[in-house]
C-alpha cells in the first residue's frame, strides 16, 4: 500500500476520534497540546516527555493522544496552499541520556510520517541535559537522514532562538514567551485567527 492511500485509509478511520477515558485525562494534563503558531502560521504541538516518563501511562494510549491532537492540527489548522505543515516541540526537561524514550520519538516520526505525508515541518527538542546534548550524534543514529535533518535541539539558556522562528507572543512564559502559561489544554486555542480556513468543532463528542 503507497504513502497516499495509508493516507487516506486512516483520516477515513474513525475509530481515532473515540479516546477512552484514560486517553481523555492525558488531553487534560498538558502532556501533549497545540498552542501557537510560528511565524508563518504554522501550529506547534508540545509534548511534554518528562511527564510523559514519570506518568503511568502506556505507550500506546500517549500514541493515540499524540495522533490525535496531530489530526486535528492538520484537520482544523492548515490553510491549503498557504499552512500544510507544523512544528513539532519535544521538552525533555532534563531526562538524562540514560532514561531518554528513544523509541517514543521513533515512533512519533514513523507514526506521522504516512499517516501524514510532508506535514511534520520540523522537530524542536527543548530543556535537553548537557549529556543529551553531546551525545545527540550518536543517540540519533537509529533515525534515517529524513528524520534527523527535521530535528532542532535548543539548549535552555539557548531558548531565545525560539523567538527566531516563532514571535514571543505565541509562546508561553514559561519558554520565555509573552504569553500566558496555559491551564486549560483542550479544546486547543488557536491564536492566529487570520490563519483559519475551518471553523474549530464547537462541540467534541467524539471524546467518549
């Protein structure tokens, strides 16, 4: 089966929009979320690895939560021919080399990538450890080039090379941004309105 139909095969499946309950608390934990958008307006998916870690959640419950806030980012936030892509932002907060999910971010890449053809525009890696950082190299080198020529790593006294891609505004104090830190972390906010083509579902009883 080609990339296109993989594709379209599972934007047509459903059963991606029904979240247990389980699924539904992790929407509300801030441990993956869309908020902002860079300077071309495209959105930006945070992924809290260091939640993710000291949570009891499996990996194939923070999968389906991953997948499905990047559907409905390339569902509810691109406007055709103008924003067909997004940034990826993975904060690591400190997690070690050692204790670094290797695998998630694998599985991330792979996951998106038939499942949503050229729409991963880039991946961040935030709050890195110093070790991380040196030994970037070689704990990438299970990635194809496709996959490491998308990854960024930004120190966090380096965090002002945020603001390069993405205005203050559109990024949270907490990353050194303007805005405010968020609480609430679904529904997503979408704060470029000039940039929406399709109206965000009111409504989201799809999460049962």
């Amino acid at each position: 089966m080609c990339i296109r139909d993989r594709h379209l095969r599972w934007v047509e499946d459903e059963s991606k929009l029904n979240l247990n309950p389980v699924q539904q608390r992790i929407l509300s934990t801030g441990m993956i979320y869309q908020f902002g958008r860079d300077k071309v307006g495209r959105p930006l998916i945070y992924i809290h690895l260091d939640r993710f870690k000291k949570s009891k959640v499996s990996e194939e419950d923070f999968m389906k939560v991953f997948l499905f806030v990047f559907w409905h980012a390339w569902k509810y936030m691109q406007v055709p021919g103008k924003i067909e892509n997004c940034i990826l932002l993975l904060d690591v907060n400190e997690i070690g080399i050692l204790n670094f999910p290797k695998n998630i971010l694998q599985q991330l890449l792979s996951d998106t990538r038939p499942r949503f053809p050229a729409f991963l525009e880039k991946v961040i890696i935030l709050n890195p450890t110093t070790s991380l950082s040196l030994s970037w190299s070689a704990i990438s080198a299970f990635l194809d080039d496709n996959a490491k020529s998308k990854i960024n790593v930004i120190k966090k006294k380096e965090q002002s090379k945020l603001f390069q891609q993405v205005s203050p505004d559109q990024i949270e104090k907490y990353y050194g941004g303007n805005a405010e830190n968020l609480k609430v972390f679904w529904p997503p906010q979408d704060t470029y309105r000039q940039y929406r083509n399709n109206s965000i579902p009111v409504s989201y009883t799809h999460l049962r």
